[in-house]
C-alpha cells in the first residue's frame, strides 16, 4: 500500500513540475503579453533612413577617395613637374636673352696650342645668376604674379587665393583622372596646390661628345634641383623636380693628325703623309 502510495506521490510531482515547465496552470497568469507586430512608426523610418544614408555615402566616398588618390596624385606631380620645368626654362631664357658672356665660358690656354678650358668667373657667375632668377620666379609665382606663367601653361590657376604665401594653386577637373577622353572635362574642379621647400640648388655640368677627327662637341647646362611639396585633398606629397638647361654649346677644334687609323681598330695598313714644308 505504501508503495502504490508513493507511486502515486511521483505521478503527482511529476505532472504539477510538467505543467509547471510548459506553463499551463500557474505561468499563463504571470505571462506578458506583447502586443502584436504591426509597421515602425514614421519617425523610426526617418531615423533609420538617415543612418542608413549617411553610412552609405561615408562608404562610397571612402572608396572612391582609395580608387582615386593614387591617380590623382600622380596627375598633381605630373602637372606640378611641367610647371616647374616651365618657369626653370623661362628663367633661363631670360637671363641669356638679357644678355649674358657665354662666348667668354671657352678660353684658350697660354702657350698650349689647341688646349682650351673653361672660365671659372664666368661659369660661377652663370650659375649663380640663374639660380638667383629661377628662385626669383618661384617666389613670385607663389606670391600670386601669374601673369607669365600663364602664358606658357593651360594650367587653371587659382586667383583669389586669402594667403599668397601658401604656394601655387590650380585646380583641375576629376574626369581627368579617368584618362578617359569623353569625361576629360567633366566633374568638379580638384584643387592642387605646390610650394617650394629649401631653396633651388644648382650645379654647372658639361657633356663632351667626338665630333669628327680630333674636335669635340662641348655642351655646358645648369642642373636644378628644387623640392616641391604637392598637396591635394586628404594627401600630401614631397617629390624632387630636376631640370637640365643648355646655357653655350662649343666646337673644340684639335690639331689634325698626320696619319690616321680609326683609332687602332682599322685593318688596313697606315700611313703617313709627308708634312709639306716651304
């Protein structure tokens, strides 16, 4: 009798704990209700709508910025060297016109017939003046005197700038990034901006070439070297621009041998030619 007692005692708990877990007797009075799922309110939309358009345009921008940047640096330094070079010419050209004793660059050795050398004087003088106006035009380009540059370049240039210290400014459309040639004027207008860092460094360097039968072909240019830092939307970068400009080209004319043999290299027997005498 005990034993069906108990038994009966673990049906009983067993059922109160499975009704207790599935909630049927004692859970529903304590259950809570949600209301039923029905559309976001208006102002959710909003909200919602906005952030959704905010992270969309923060991504796309940011990956169009990542897709661009490389190109458009490489366009800047591009048209930032073609600048360079242009006003380094034009200095050049100047200051030659002006006048300038390049004739005197070549002088002759006392004493020794055909040897020829340069003038020191005037070479240092060369250089020196032209470094003097290529840093000249360079300041006063970055100080807004665009008026001969300009005539030179199809560069647009920034005109109105608060700060004419700040560098050269100009400013270029984003189709041209695309090297694309329908979209080559199509876009809005990307400003560039470079200045000078340091001042303008210059060497004076000759180059010698044969020319004929002991003669030479000697030309003397100045080598520029200028630190330009470019610098566009989010990017900044620091490239060396180098120019070489021809300043005086000579012939260097030696006394003509008696024989010749092509250096050695000829086959063909030499001979020499007697030296007429009065």
């Amino acid at each position: 009798m005990r034993k069906i007692k108990f038994i009966y005692f673990e049906l009983v708990l067993l059922l109160l704990a499975y009704i207790l877990l599935k909630g049927g007797l004692i859970l529903p009075k304590f259950r809570r209700r949600f209301p039923r799922k029905g559309p976001l309110p208006f102002r959710y939309v909003i909200l919602l709508t906005f952030v959704f358009f905010i992270f969309s345009t923060a991504t796309g921008l940011w990956v169009v910025n990542t897709a661009l940047k490389p190109t458009l640096m490489k366009y800047a330094e591009s048209e930032t060297r073609k600048i360079a070079t242009l006003v380094i010419s034009n200095a050049i050209n100047k200051k030659i016109a002006s006048g300038m004793e390049l004739d005197k660059i070549i002088e002759s050795v006392p004493g020794q017939e055909g040897m020829s050398k340069l003038n020191a004087e005037i070479v240092n003088r060369v250089k020196a003046e032209t470094t003097s106006l290529v840093q000249k035009n360079l300041n006063d380009i970055e100080s807004g005197n665009l008026s001969e540059i300009e005539l030179i370049t199809d560069v647009e240039f920034e005109k109105n700038k608060k700060n004419n210290s700040e560098g050269i400014e100009y400013s270029v459309p984003l189709g041209k990034t695309t090297n694309n040639v329908l979209l080559g004027n199509i876009g809005p207008q990307i400003p560039i901006q470079f200045s000078a860092i340091g001042d303008v460094s210059s060497d004076v360097k000759t180059q010698i070439k044969d020319f004929g039968i002991n003669n030479a072909y000697l030309q003397v240019y100045v080598h520029f070297k200028v630190n330009v830092q470019v610098i566009i939307p989010f990017a900044t970068r620091v490239t060396t621009i180098t120019e070489d400009v021809p300043v005086a080209m000579f012939l260097l004319k030696g006394n003509v041998p008696q024989f010749y043999n092509s250096g050695g290299k000829s086959s063909a027997p030499s001979f020499e030619v007697p030296k007429q005498t009065n």
